[in-house]
C-alpha cells in the first residue's frame, strides 16, 4: 500500500521508511563502534560549532554542526585512539578513547579560548576533514568575519553578506541583499529555525539581528538542499547563543547610534540570554540620507532559554526563542506620512540524541509581521500589512554505520496574510489570503568514500498554500556531489529544483524600499519556481591557502511583480514575469598568524522578462571585486581595510519633460491656464547604466582591560578617499544623490 497525502500517491516514501527501519536493525553489525559529543566553551558552555574532531590513528573525522554535536561512525572496535578536537582561536585538545564494539562512546569535549595576547592560533586535522563535504555555494560566517569588517556606524550580519562573491548591493544606504541575480523576497531568513518576514531596520539600512547574540551563521547562496523550502534563492541560517552556563555575565555597547546590552547566566539544568537594543541618536543617518533629516527610531529585544536534564530525558535539549522588534517613524508635521513595522517571533524546540547513531529535532513556532503607512494630510498612499505564520517541524537524522546519512522530516505551515494599498493611480487593493502548506522531505548523503560525496533528495509540496492546486513544482528533487580528483583539488557541482508561494508587493521604481508587504501569490498566478545548476572546484594550495571557483546557472518562471498598468480595482495588482541569471564567482583566500587577505570576483548577467520584454534588474552588476586585508599588530591591535569595486547599476533614463494639465476643478474657466505641470518622459527600464561604484574602507580595534572589566573599541572609516559613487537623480529636480561620503565612526564595548 503506497503512503498517500490527499489524493496523491509517493511510494518511494514507504521506500525510504522501510529502508530506514531495516537499518536500525543492522545498526551495529559490522562489529564497529560509534564516537559521539558535543564541544563547548570550557569559560560559558556555548556550543562550538563547525570544528575539527579528528582520529588521529585512522586520519578520519568530522565537523561538529550548529550544536556542537559530533559523530563518528565505522571506528574499528576493540580499539584504543586518540581524539584531536580543534578549533580556530581555542587551544586544541587530546583525548584517549577506548571504542567497544557495538557501543556508542560519548566524550563531551571542553575547549580553551587562547589567551588574547597570543599571536598564533593552533588548528589541528584541516587536511583530513571535508574532502568529501558537498557544501558548494554554503558559506560559514563567524563572528570575528562580522567585527572585523569596517562598521556602517555599526557592525551588521547582513551587510557582511555584500562582501561574498555572488551577493549584491544597490547601495550604501541599504542593507537589503540580492544573490545570484534574484531579488530579496527570494532570500530566507532563519533565527533559530523560525522566518522573519521583514528584518531590517531603519529604511533598510540595519538588519534587525544584534551580532552580539549569534553563534553561528550559514549562508547557502545557491544549491541548498531539501530540508529547506519556502525562498528560490538563498538561506541565512542563524542560530543564537544559549547563554552562559557557568556564570552571570553581561556587555553593554554604544555606537554613533544606538546602546545594547546583552546579559546571561545559569539557571538549573540550562541557562539564558537577553538582549537589547535601542536607537538614540539618529543625526548621524544623515550621511545615509543626503543630509536630510528622518524621525527613525528603533529597538529589538530577544531571549533565549535552555533545559538539558538527563534526569528528565537524557540526551535532549529544550530551548524556547522570543524575539521582536519595532521601527517606528513618527512626523511632527501633517503634511508627512508616518510609518511603522514589526516583527513577533517565539518558538519552542526539542532535540533529542537516542542510544542509537539516530536524532532528531522537533519544533513550533509562530513568526508575525506588522508594517502600515498613515498618509495623514501628505500625499502618500496608505498601506496596510500583516502576516501570521505557524509553522511545526519534525527533522530526523540516522547515520549509519558506513557513514552515510539518512534524513527525513516535514514542514507544516498555516499562514494568513491581510493587505490594504492604493496605487499612485488611486485604485484599492484590499488582499487577503489564508492556507496551509504541507511539505515532506527526504535526503540521503552518500560519504562512505572517502573522496566522493553526494547528497540525493527531494521535497514535495504534498498541500499547497493556493486553494487553486495548479502547484506545477509539487516535486522539486535536489542533488549535490563532490569528487576530489587530487588531495588538493576538488570539484562540486548541485542542480535543484525550487518553489516559493509567498511574495512581496516590490516596487522596483522605490530607491529606498520602507518595507515591503508580504501576502500569498493570488490563485490567478501559479506559485514561483526556478531550475539552478551550479558546478565549481576548490583548491588548497597549502594549509593557509585556497582557491575557490564557482559558476551557476538559473531559470526562474512565475515571478510574480507588480502590474504597473493597473487602473481599475477588477485589473490584476501581480502578473508574472520571467528570469535568467548566470556567472562565475572566484575566492581566494590566505592566512598566517598575523595577515589574513581575501579576494573574491564576480562576472555575472541578469535578465527579467515580463510579456516579451526584456530588461535588466536594478541589482545587475556586471563586475565585482571585493579586497579584504586584516593585520594583526600584536598587543591586542588589529586592523583592516576593505576596498570595493561594482560596474554601474542599471537605472531608467529621462528623455525629457511636457507641459501636462491636470483637471483639479472643472468647474473653474481659469484652469486649463493654471494647471500646467511638468510631466517626465522615461525611456524604457533599466537601459541605463551608473558610473562604477568604488571605496575603501579602513577600520581598527583594540582590547584591553581595566581590573575585571573588559573593554573593546573600533574606529572605522568609510570611504576613505571620499569616493562621489552616485545613488540617484531625483526626477523632479535632476539634483544628484550621492551615496556614503567620507564617514569616521567608533563603538565602545564593556564586558563584565
């Protein structure tokens, strides 16, 4: 009997489940043992994940994942080994294991952070661990990345993205991203495994993410595989810290800007973490906006709690997210709009080790987006917005004794969504919608070989968010490989297929995007969907030198966008267009103990196509190059520089201006003399293009302490040369707006 979901039939479901159960029943007959743990902070507890944990004797390993957990699978038993666990800035540990044969030994491991006054840093197991890893377009993001870049007034996860190769930027003012020739409601946003909808701040120009709470950061600019869903184009994954498990602590933090604090602590069996942070002191946006002055005032607050019993339920870990954050931009006078946004997340999460090499993680949550515009007396359009997400996951992992792994799970999403908006010709658009979305996945990770890897799964859209069921990508299969030809040389390459059945009302017109509403695509539209090929090589030249390259290839059908020629109430406010984006991305990188220097190269080509017309998107750069220089000066000293350069953006071009009249009072003989106004003639979108875009950008930190408090302070500098990089012209006026001029800014951190 085949599994059924409706009326719709997936017997390579009961494939997969019989196979599965049948490996629980051989689980250790090889006569082999299993090595397992999660490495921590030996000073705070936290999770330590992405580090080495090698067997020196049969040169195997692993990396830890997002909480801390390691497993080693296959290892000879009877046996006698030792453990070499490692990670960058921590003093490498050496552990003596015994494995017993068909046992699973647990050795939970402690690292020490290296004391900050030393210069080099030990890593022990790189050249053994990964070579069959299938990770092409997965970027792993750690917090020193983030603090060592020159701060845009403050330090920023998302604005840190623009400087991956494949990544775009319209402009200094925004931190809002663009991958691989998609726009940004294609990207996903995970906090802890729950979706934020809108995650900026402050017109765009911050993320809503204090870097002081993250532990971890994975971005997958392309390829990612089945367990996520729900975007076309890419997935920030951001797991937070749990808190300090061994003592009280807090830090307290001022920018140009805004102050934060963050304090932690034990509680029994577990630990927790707040965090807030609070705008103050908005003059300094006026180099992000011209010189123009805006009422922008903001705050985030999160906590995070954690429960780990063994007397309750050995093996399990129970955390409990809460997040929100608020802009609000209140005008005195009554002649300008005012405008506000939010964000609500909690959630509650389960995972759970068993006495076998299976686990898995269970979890809800609800995610929930406000946004509204109050024209007032201006003549700005009201706009009315909110999204509520719930969301229950259920993900189970099994690793076998060949070391290949086994995962599968579902996703079930009830989503509602209200808008109300009026366009610039005054027709209302009152849109709602509401559904559920069931989605099954299932993978398998072939990584018995010790130089090929692959990863072989799909997602199936079992029950579709559109009550219209014309659902064209219900089976979106996803295959990732690695083959290292030479110990040094590894070539990757993924295809998948891809479907989104949210959007966002985008208007491309908008130089500075407030927020932008959320809502189901209407029945009338089939949901978005894209085919992505992505296919590259990496190259380790030394253990402190690497090379990457990538190229990718997409398709995307059923964009929908605003249909910029709606008039009347009953004309359609989406329709669909097409895409095409393509191009190759190049990273270098090379570090010692004091000089770490990146450069990255991107070549890339967009293309939207809507009704036979073809243009380039706004965020379509040609030629990118990022160069990142850091130097250790000893001491506590360090420094960086960052130089920038992109090919001019695309822009819509003036042709020139008529006199047009505009009837305001037909019953007055004097109007037609009156009401003459001048009216802008545009040339088709985008066929312009910008001057290049170039900047340095210099930064430079120090640490120190003061008895038993510790202090940070950075002082940046952006745009160093003080570069005029053009933003835009405004149409009424023709004045030019510039981007960032030269702008020093400094923070200072206390730690208690």
């Amino acid at each position: 009997m085949d599994y059924k979901v409706g009326d719709r039939s997936f017997p390579f479901l009961r494939a997969a489940v019989i196979i599965f159960l049948f490996s629980s029943s051989i689980i250790f007959s090889q006569g082999r043992g299993t090595i397992r743990g999660i490495v921590t902070d030996s000073t705070n507890g936290e999770a330590l994940p992405f580090c080495n944990v090698v067997i020196n004797e049969l040169h195997i390993g692993t990396l830890t994942d997002s909480h801390g957990l390691y497993v080693i699978t296959a290892v000879p038993a009877p046996g006698k080994y030792t453990l070499t666990v490692s990670y960058v800035g921590y003093q490498a540990k050496k552990i003596h294991v015994s494995v017993v044969k068909n046992k699973i030994r647990e050795i939970n491991v402690a690292l020490s952070a290296i004391g900050i006054k030393m210069e080099t840093v030990e890593t022990v197991g790189e050249k053994v661990i990964g070579k069959n890893a299938t990770d092409i377009g997965l970027q792993r993001i750690s917090m020193r990345d983030i603090e060592m870049l020159p701060k845009g007034v403050e330090a920023d996860i998302f604005r840190s993205l623009q400087y991956i190769p494949g990544v775009k930027a319209t402009g200094d003012v925004s931190a809002r991203y663009y991958v691989r020739g998609s726009a940004s409601n294609e990207n996903l946003v995970l906090l802890n495994g729950i979706t934020i909808y809108n995650p900026f701040h402050a017109f765009g120009m911050f993320s809503v993410i204090d870097p002081d709470m993250i532990n971890s950061v994975e971005f997958y600019k392309g390829g990612f595989t089945s367990e996520f869903g729900d975007r076309l184009s890419s997935v920030l994954d951001i797991i937070t810290k749990d808190g300090n498990k061994n003592s009280f602590a807090g830090s307290a933090t001022s920018s140009l800007l805004t102050g934060k604090a963050l304090f932690e602590g034990p509680i029994p069996h577990g630990s927790f973490m707040i965090t807030g942070r609070k705008s103050y002191y908005s003059e300094v946006l006026k180099k992000f906006l011209n010189d123009k002055s805006a009422p922008i005032n903001f705050y985030d607050l999160s906590l995070k709690l954690n429960y780990s019993n063994p007397n309750f339920i050995k093996g399990s870990k129970f955390d409990i997210t809460s997040f929100v954050s608020g802009d609000n931009l209140i005008n005195e006078s009554p002649y300008t709009e005012n405008m506000s946004w939010s964000n609500k997340l909690l959630g509650v999460d389960w995972f759970q080790l068993t006495d076998s090499p299976l686990y898995f993680e269970m979890g809800i949550s609800w995610s929930n987006f406000k946004g509204e515009v109050d024209p007032k007396l201006s003549s700005a359009k009201p706009k009315n917005n909110q999204l509520d997400d719930i969301t229950t996951k259920m993900d189970f992992n099994y690793i076998f004794p060949s070391k290949d792994e086994l995962s599968v799970g579902t996703e079930i999403k009830d989503i509602n969504t209200t808008l109300y908006l009026e366009n610039a010709l005054g027709a209302i658009s009152n849109l709602s919608g509401n559904g559920t979305s069931i989605n099954v996945y299932g993978k398998y990770k072939f990584l018995r070989y010790e130089n090929f890897g692959a990863d072989v799964g799909a997602r199936i859209a079992a029950v579709s968010l559109l009550s219209s069921n014309n659902n064209p990508y219900m089976i979106q299969p996803r295959v990732s490989m690695t083959y290292r030809i030479f110990p040094a040389i590894a070539l990757k390459g993924s295809w998948g297929i891809y479907e989104q059945e949210l959007t966002t009302l985008s208007d491309e017109n908008e130089v500075i995007s407030l927020f932008e509403p959320w809502i189901i695509i209407p029945d009338y539209l089939k949901p978005a969907g894209s085919i992505q090929y992505s296919i590259g090589a990496t190259t380790d030249f030394a253990s402190n030198i690497s090379l990457d390259v990538e190229g990718y290839y997409k398709i995307m059908k059923n964009i929908p966008i605003l249909n910029d020629n709606k008039i009347a109430s009953t004309d359609p406010d989406l329709i669909s267009a097409t895409g095409e984006s393509y191009g190759w991305e190049f990273l270098f990188r090379y570090n010692n103990s004091r000089i770490a220097f990146t450069a990255s190269y991107t070549l890339s080509w967009a293309y939207n196509d809507v009704n036979g017309w073809v243009y380039y998107p706004r965020y379509d750069s040609r030629n990118s190059v990022d160069l990142t220089l850091e130097y250790n000066f000893g001491n506590n000293w360090r420094a960086s520089a960052i130089w920038v350069y992109n090919t001019g953006l695309p822009f819509t071009q003036s042709l020139g201006y008529y006199n047009k009249l505009y009837f305001s009072d037909l019953y007055n003989d004097w109007s037609i003399y009156e009401n003459y106004q001048p009216f802008q003639l545009l040339s088709d979108r985008d066929l312009g293009r910008l001057p290049d875009y170039h900047r340095l950008d210099l930064s430079i930190s120090k640490s120190f302490n003061i008895s038993w408090v510790k202090f940070s302070f950075d002082a940046s500098i952006i745009n160093v040369y003080n570069r005029a990089n053009i933003f835009y012209f405004k149409r009424n006026t023709g004045e030019r707006v510039n981007m960032l001029p030269f702008l020093p800014t400094a923070t200072i951190k206390m730690e208690l």
